[in-house]
C-alpha cells in the first residue's frame, strides 16, 4: 500500500511539472525532449589574474586564468611551471599550498605529493556566466554579519 502511494504521488508530482512548464524544466528551458535545442555559446574564461574571494573555509582557490592545452598527467605537471615552490620567485604566482607536500600521513615531502599532483580535481576556471539556477548561498561573512550574536565578543 505504502508503495503504490509513493508512486501515485511522484506520479503526479512529474504531471505537476510537465502542466506548469509544458515539459520538463531545468536547463532545457522549456524545450521538448524530442528536439534538439540550439547550445548557448562557450562562455569565455574569467583571465584577470586576480585571487578570487574564497566563499567558505578551506574552499580550493578557483583558478583566474586560462588553462586550455595545460598538459596534467602521470608525467607533467603544467601548473608546477608557475606554481612549484622553486618558481614563484619568477612568476610571482602564489605557491602552492604546504598542505600539497603532505602525504596521508601527515608527512612533509620535498616535492608535490601524488594524491595533490593533479590540480583541477580540486581547483577549476571560472566563466563569466550568469548562474543556470537560482542561488541564495551566501559567503560565510554574510552569515556571521547576520547572525544575532555578531558584533558582539
């Protein structure tokens, strides 16, 4: 009984849907899932080469340029020519985080551990976009300065 109630209601929470936009919405916007849609076109990548704002603690650092024909794999690292401890004095990029020398272990090594060798699992170009989805997220100083205890030791 429990079961054919839930597939009644998920059944008319799906009509609900298909009634109130003709189709299902998302990021189709509105367009028949037997049609294919025009792509909007490639948003182009932010390349100011500014340090982004980051919205929470420890979130990675987003990477503020381009990285197209970056060659990262078992052998090279591309991100290590500006990004290695040895030339940033050059490049006057930031180094990477002391937290990439450490293994599992918590052990410091000379050189980037392999678990951190391969940066855009972690950190990724942003595009000058508008969001796909509404978003209310806010950064964690917007909800410090709302909470009724701020300002206040």
């Amino acid at each position: 009984m429990r079961r054919t109630l839930f597939i009644a209601t998920l059944l008319a929470a799906t009509t609900a849907a298909f009634a109130q936009d003709g189709g299902i919405g998302g990021l189709r916007h509105g367009t028949p899932l037997d049609v294919e849609a025009t792509p909007p076109p490639i948003p182009s990548v932010v390349n100011s080469d500014i340090r982004q704002v980051r919205n929470w603690p420890e979130q990675p650092p987003v990477i503020p340029h381009h990285i197209d024909n970056y060659q990262i794999d078992l052998n090279v690292n591309k991100c290590l020519t500006c990004h290695s401890r040895t030339a940033v004095e050059v490049s006057q990029a930031p180094m990477v985080s002391v937290t990439h020398f450490m293994n599992r272990d918590g052990q410091v090594l000379a050189a980037v551990t392999p678990r951190r060798f391969f940066c855009t699992q972690c950190h990724v170009p942003q595009a000058d976009t508008e969001p796909l989805v509404e978003n209310t997220f806010q950064d964690v100083d917007a909800v410090i300065g709302s909470s009724p205890t701020s300002g206040t030791p």
